[in-house]
C-alpha cells in the first residue's frame, strides 16, 4: 500500500483503510530489514562496488521516515507528548539491554556510582 497517495493530513483514516478496525493495536515501526539493507549499501558504496544501485539509499531513508512519522502521529492522536514519548523509547531500550545482558554476562559485579548508572542508561 501506498500512503503518498493519501498525504499524513488524516494518519487515522490511513491506519483504518490498511488495518481495518484493530489499526490501533497494529505495531508501526521501521522494519529491522531496512536498518540492515542500509547498512550494506554503505558496505558496498566504501568499497566502491560496480553497478550499485545508488537511489536505494534515498528509497529506504523515506521509508524510514515514514514510519517514524507515523509512529508519531499515532502518539499524538492518543495524547502522548514528545517527552512521554523519549521516555518510552528509552525505557525499551534500557529492558532489551537487560534482557541480553540476563542472557550474555553483564559488567563487573560491585558497587557504581549514580554517574555510571545514568551514563549507562540504568537510570532514566
């Protein structure tokens, strides 16, 4: 489906025509794929590959974006400020480090400073 042709000006009509009437429970988010496509075309643009398809650089980045915005326009519309928001994301990714961490072996075990904990991400 494609939203260039609707424009953001009423993300919920979007969000019902591509979901249906459980749009709000759908998950919008920048699809890992894309983050690990990105990340071999800049591997293949540093060593200078023949025939590389420079335009997908362009083509993700929006498509990135778009889902970015559309994240942001669902908090808005459920009342969400930017700063609950940062909050939220940080908090995610403060649970998945400790989740690996669980999983892995974590730092040194003892005590650490306020500092060292804000530093890490440990306090948000």
């Amino acid at each position: 489906m494609r939203f260039h042709h609707y424009g953001f000006s009423n993300i919920n009509a979007i969000l019902k025509h591509a979901f249906g009437k459980h749009w709000e429970n759908q998950r919008v988010s920048a699809p890992p794929a894309l983050h690990g496509l990105r990340l071999r075309l800049r591997m293949q643009r540093a060593v200078e590959m023949p025939g590389m398809k420079t335009h997908m650089f362009k083509k993700i980045r929006r498509q990135i974006a778009r889902a970015l915005t559309m994240r942001r326009q669902r908090e808005i519309a459920r009342g969400i400020t930017q700063e609950q928001s940062r909050r939220m994301r940080r908090r995610r990714r403060l649970e998945l480090k400790v989740k690996y961490e669980d999983a892995y072996g974590g730092e040194r075990k003892g005590p650490k400073s306020r500092r060292w904990l804000r530093r890490m991400g440990r306090i948000v």
